[in-house]
C-alpha cells in the first residue's frame, strides 16, 4: 500500500499486532535468471523489512511471503515457478537464498503463493504438482524448525486440484486458504450480474470438500477474511439486496481507487460522512450496505467473530486477513466498524459508540458506552478503537511525556515511539523494551 496507495498509507511501525500470531510481508519475488530471492520494489522494500520484523513479539512472528497473484502473469516471471521447482539445482538455490534472506532481515517464517501450478495460462505445467512437493520436501529438510513454512493455497477447486494437499500437510506448518472474492463481477459471463455474496459460509464450506477428503487436518487450515468488501453500481438503487441486478463494479474508493474494492477504513469513513448503517445477512455472515446506487458487501467485527466460531467448530486453525492495512493502523487483526445498539462495545461485543449520542460515544474499559470521564478518560482504560477517548492515545507527546498521567501517545513524536513505563517518550531500549515496562497503548514497544 505504501507504493501505490494515494492516501491512508499505512507503514509497518503503524501496525499493533494484538490478536495476530503471524504478520506476512507481501512480498519478495524470484529473479527468473538466478532463481534467488530478491525484493520486489528495490530499495523501497529493503527500507521496510527491519521496521516489519521489529514488530515480532513472544506471541506474533513476522514472515515473508514469496509469489503472489501477479507473478504469474504474463511477462519475465510467467514460468518462473515451474522452472525453478524442475530442477533439483535450482530449487537448492532458492532455498538457500531464502535462508540467507530471512536471516539477514530477520523474518522467521515464508509463505509460497505460487497460485497456478500447472494451469498453462498462468505459465504452469503438469508436472508442476509433483516438483512443488519436492521443493517444500527440501526446504523443511533446510529449515528444519528454525523457519516456518505455509502455503497460500486457492479456494477454487479448478486450482486447488492441482496441488497435493496431502503431501503437502506434512512439511507445513499451515495452508492460509484463500476463502474470499469467491464470487465477483468478473462471473457476469458465466452467472450474469447477480448480487451474490463474495465470502458466504457455505461457499467456504464448499471449498474445503477436497481438503477433508485429502484427510488434512483442520489445525493446519486458515480459513481467508478480506479486510474490503466487493462494491457494485445497482441497476435499480431500490433494488439493493443479494440477488438485485447491478450493472458494473462499483465506484473506486478514495484511497484504494480501484473499481469493484472498499477497504474497511473507506467502509467506515463512507459510514461516517453518510451517516449509513449496515445490515447483518445471517444465511451467508457478512454485511451489507447501500446508498444512491451503489452496494458493497464485507466482514466487519460481528462477521468475523461469527465465521471464527464457526471455524472453531470445525478445529480449523483460525483465520488469515488479507490485509491489516486495509483498515487502519491499529492493525489488531479485529475491524470495528458496526455500531452498538445496546451501549455495549469492545472486544466483548465488537460494537462501537461512535455514532451515538454526543454524551455516549466514549467506550470504557468495561465495555459500555458512555460520556462520563469513567468512560471517556484514556487515563481510566478508555478503548480508542471503540469510541472517542480523551486525551487520544494516538495523539503526539510534545513535551516528551506520554501514557494514562501524561495521557498523549509517541506516534511519529520527536522524542521517539516508545513510550517508557515512566511515562516519556524515547527510542533506546529503556523506552521501548517491553521487560523494562514499554506502555504499549501509548507507543509501539519491542519483545
């Protein structure tokens, strides 16, 4: 986001990773001539990599990923996977580089996003299935249990059967399934201009068939949640629930600017200057939300916690989020974004008091909305993420003081980003280690 994104640019020091066991850098690619692992924007991603793996902690990890949907197009990398996984060579060459990689820019882990092995128009072959068994095979054997390993494995069966699951499961740590965008406006052709739900429980039920009868374990599975929501221009703006017509993808986002896409900060931020409510869709657990003409369809808080229980109930892993800057950079890998209907908020309802009353709109510790200072003081536990706090956590220490007494933040502060457990801002390891007190509401803190 921070190449091309035009505003809400998100860098990885914004990132608080409460919540999230594993942060993924997308991504670094393969030079198609050596086959060793290269940044995909040099020098503008070497700049990011020690600000992305400072965000490790004892319980969130920070792995890169390789690949990705456009590598596979057209161009200078269309065959680069398949001819790198042929070759024994080439693929000991990889795996070395990578080593090299990760350890020299501290990331712990690697996730492969080769989406299309052996589809021909994404530069695929048949025996592409068997050559990435050996490449995973082999990188393990390197690894050993000092990197972690994953794969971002396509939820449409036309794809997924071209990969050994099975086989595969064995030398992983995780597959992140890629359960979202499973129905879009590119299917006008094949299913015509219906409203259909992108991310439905049962479509994602659906998905998961030939993992269970490849006898996967569903610990080894992450069901995808996208942080956006798929929009489309309504033919009839009266008409405006699943299975209306529309006629196009809708209006590209302010920040994000492409058509048919909203991430869930331009959601929110359309919520709040349109003064808009959403609706909860129980049959497939995700939200809807309409104006003029134009219709988007997402997961907020409610629909997440929702399809978490209903992963819970299946022991699947958990849930990977494509992508925490999508939302803002609280990053906690929740989004909150449906307002409270019953003066609850927090993490226990993920309600918000935003859009409440004047007097309400402060969420306390406790998790009720309210204006008084019990509610509101960030000195008391206020929660920032669910309703207004004064003074803002997030606000700059201009005197260099920061946490509940101080009640200012060292976001971007001259003093630094840390916030000690004295209440100063700084940036040496006496500000910034959590063992020394780090305060990690009011700045970011290091294991």
């Amino acid at each position: 986001n921070l190449m091309y994104r035009r505003c809400n640019r998100i860098s990885p020091s914004d990132i608080v990773p409460r919540d999230l066991t594993h942060l993924i850098f997308a991504f670094v690619v393969i030079n198609p001539n050596t086959f060793e692992v290269e940044p995909e924007n040099d020098p503008q991603d070497r700049a990011l990599y020690y600000e992305f793996t400072a965000l490790k902690t004892s319980t969130t990890q920070t792995w890169l990923s390789i690949g990705g949907y456009g590598f596979s197009d057209p161009g200078n990398t269309f065959t680069t996977w398949s001819v790198l996984c042929a070759d024994q060579g080439r693929r000991a060459r990889f795996i070395s580089s990578l080593i090299n990689f990760m350890t020299a820019w501290e990331f712990q882990g690697v996730d492969i996003d080769w989406e299309y092995p052996v589809e021909s128009n994404r530069g695929g072959r048949p025996i592409d299935t068997a050559n990435l068994n050996s490449l995973i095979q082999e990188m393990r054997a390197a690894f050993g249990t000092k990197f972690g390993i994953s794969i971002a494995l396509p939820a449409e069966y036309t794809y997924i059967q071209h990969f050994d699951v099975a086989s595969l499961s064995q030398y992983i740590d995780f597959f992140n399934f890629m359960t979202y965008d499973l129905h879009g406006p590119w299917e006008v052709s094949t299913l015509g201009a219906t409203l259909r739900a992108s991310s439905s429980v049962a479509d994602i039920g659906s998905a998961l068939l030939p993992l269970w009868y490849a006898n996967v374990s569903p610990s080894k599975i992450n069901i995808g949640i996208s942080m956006y929501g798929r929009s489309y221009t309504l033919q009839d703006p009266n008409c405006a629930e699943l299975g209306c017509a529309y006629t196009r993808a809708g209006n590209p986002g302010s920040c994000t600017d492409v058509p048919g896409i909203l991430s869930l900060w331009e959601i929110a931020l359309l919520r709040q200057d349109k003064d808009l409510g959403s609706k909860f869709l129980p049959d497939v657990l995700m939200e809807q939300m309409s104006y003029d003409n134009q219709y988007v369809i997402f997961d907020a808080s409610l629909t997440v916690d929702k399809k978490l229980q209903w992963a819970d109930g299946l022991c699947l892993g958990g849930l990977v989020y494509w992508g925490v800057d999508l939302y803002s950079s609280w990053g906690s890998g929740r989004t909150v974004i449906t307002d409270s209907q019953d003066t609850t908020c927090g993490l226990a309802k993920s309600t918000t008091c935003m859009n409440l009353a004047p007097n309400q709109k402060c969420c306390s510790k406790s998790g009720f909305c309210g204006g008084t200072p019990a509610h509101c003081e960030a000195a008391n536990g206020c929660q920032p993420a669910f309703g207004m706090c004064v003074a803002n956590p997030a606000a700059v220490s201009l005197d260099g003081r920061c946490g509940p007494d101080a009640r200012t933040g060292c976001y971007k502060s001259t003093f630094g980003d840390c916030c000690s457990k004295n209440g100063y801002c700084g940036g040496t390891k006496d500000y910034c280690s959590h063992d020394l007190g780090c305060q990690d509401e009011f700045g970011v803190c290091y294991a």
